[in-house]
C-alpha cells in the first residue's frame, strides 16, 4: 500500500509539473503535456525514421516556424518544390528536396523554414504524424511554430474551386470535439483553431486571384462514403432523402467542407498550445451530388490554389518578422 500512494503522489506531481510547463510557454516553445517523457533518455520518432539520440534534432530543425501536411506524398513533394521556388531556395541536383524520413510512412521535406510532410489519410494516419512531429518540434527547440494542414474537401454550398480556411472543426454530429477512446474510455478535446491564424491567411489571399477564399466550418468524418452521406459507396443503408437532410443541418451549423483529419488535427495542436490551421479546396459541392468529376487539369490547377495561399501567408509573415 505504501509503494502504490507512493506511486500515485509521483505520478501527481509529474502531472502538475507537466501543467506548469505547458502554461510557462510564453517564449515560443513547444512543450508537449506528457510528463513521462522526461524520463526518457532516448526517444524514438519511429514513424518518421529519427531518434534523439542518432539525429542532431535541434541543427537540423530547430530553425522550423512553419510545418505544413497534406495527405498525398506526391502532393507534398510538389508543394516543397514550389515553396523553394517562392521562397528563393535553389535545388542543387535535387539535394534540397531529400526525403528525410528513412521510413516509408511519411515523406518529409525541409525548405528553409518550411518543413513540408505528408500525413496520409484519416485521423489515425495524422495522428501518429502529429505525435512524432509535435514531439521533434520540441526536441529540435523551434519556437513561434504554427501547424498548417492543407488539401482537398467536399464543399457544402460553395461553387467547386473555392478554398476554406477553417474557423471551428466539428466532428459528425456537429460537436466542436474530437472523441478519442484511452484505456477503454471516450475522452474528448476541444477543436478550436487559432483565428488569429486563420486571420492572418484569409489576408494573404490575392485579391487579384481568380476564386474566392472563404472561412467557415469543416465537417471532419472518419469515413469517406457513410461517414460522409454519401450514396455511391459499396453500402448504403440511408436514403437521398435522408443525405439531403443531414446534409443541410451541417450546412445550417455553419459546415462549409467535409474532410477527414482537421478533428485531429484542432485537437493536438490546442493540447500541445501550438497555432494550428487547415486550409482546403472544395472540389465538388456535396449539396449537389457525391461524385468527384471535374478534369484533371482542374484538379491539378484548385490543388495549387491552398498552395499558393500558405505560401503568401508565409512570405507576408517573415517579412513583417525582419522588420521587428
């Protein structure tokens, strides 16, 4: 008895020096609430192929301000490709752009201060990026670092082509929450994303552009066809009817997109108190129908439209940076 009240006042205070430190960090760090990793002497990111104890986390990514996701590696890989060029970074024979993940989970670049990752599909796949990239964020001492996801999206009432800046993540029954079952019971976190982000994106857009930027909710599911409404899956146990309804109650909440990690995504950054965003292009309007049509030079072309956005937010922000 004297060894469990033992164990239970140890384990008590690692938890209230874990909430202290996650309120102390006012200078931009980043400081995951696990109390147990502390004990740690070595920590290995086994998803992403790194370890704190092989890779000299803190010269090779403590100058990272800006991590951004996308569920496609190939996507990615063209996204790093274009950030060099906006950024002004010159690929020497494709050096720049090696892939520094030794797994074959994820594809991760780095660009200045830009890391660009893939993150799969669903929450379980960007849960366990978010995990291991929260993690090298704090061993690497990058401070002022915000978490963007980018993407594509179902649209609720939006012409296809128009890119939403997330405002509130909210799950399928419209919660602002994200439900994860730990130990074999239903804990649920808050999905709030910074609006000071989102802000700071929806000013960056080009006025001049082409296609309209708007903020609104996003719907995120775990599942693509039922978990979405759809009809055009291998089973479906619902009616168009009761598509159309459950359809416009998301769109009356203020659903403006539907997609698949934002949930996870609001939650993990607001737990770990870092900014997070999620920035995605509607392809279709689920309003109308459920079938991704538009032409591969569409796709290829609204694909980029998140792109460019980030990529003027990042510029307008190292700017306004040099000049204090």
């Amino acid at each position: 008895m004297i060894q469990v009240q033992k164990d239970k006042e140890k384990h008590m205070e690692m938890e209230t020096r874990a909430e202290s430190k996650s309120r102390a960090n006012n200078d931009g760090s980043v400081r995951p609430p696990n109390p147990y990793l502390e004990q740690q002497e070595v920590d290995v990111l086994y998803h992403l192929g790194l370890s704190t104890d092989k890779d000299p986390l803190p010269a090779r990514f403590g100058d990272v301000r800006f991590v951004c996701m996308g569920g496609s590696a190939t996507r990615m890989k063209r996204f790093a490709e274009f950030i060099a060029q906006r950024l002004g970074f010159s690929d020497h024979n494709g050096a720049l752009l090696t892939d520094l993940c030794s797994t074959d989970r994820y594809n991760m670049y780095k660009i200045g201060c830009v890391l660009a990752v893939n993150h799969g599909m669903g929450m379980p796949s960007i849960s366990i990026l978010l995990h291991e990239l929260i993690k090298l964020v704090h061993y690497a001492g990058c401070k002022d670092v915000v978490f963007i996801r980018m993407g594509t999206s179902g649209g609720l009432g939006l012409q296809p082509g128009t890119v939403v800046i997330t405002d509130t993540v909210v799950n399928e029954m419209f919660e602002p929450a994200y439900k994860l079952a730990v130990l074999g019971k239903i804990i649920s976190r808050p999905t709030k994303l910074s609006q000071e982000l989102a802000s700071e994106l929806l000013a960056a857009h080009d006025p001049g552009a082409d296609y309209a930027v708007v903020t609104g909710n996003t719907m995120s599911t775990s599942d693509f066809y039922e978990g979405q409404a759809r009809i055009d899956g291998a089973i479906c146990e619902h009616t168009l009817e009761d598509k159309m309804v459950y359809l416009q109650a998301a769109y009356d909440a203020g659903v403006r997109n539907i997609e698949m990690e934002a949930s996870c995504l609001a939650a993990m950054c607001g737990a770990a108190q870092i900014k997070g965003a999620v920035v995605c292009v509607t392809l279709l309007d689920r309003l109308l129908g459920d079938q991704v049509t538009m032409t591969e030079e569409e796709h290829d072309k609204w694909e980029q439209r998140p792109q460019e956005l980030i990529a003027r937010f990042f510029l307008n922000r190292l700017r306004r940076d040099a000049l204090n």
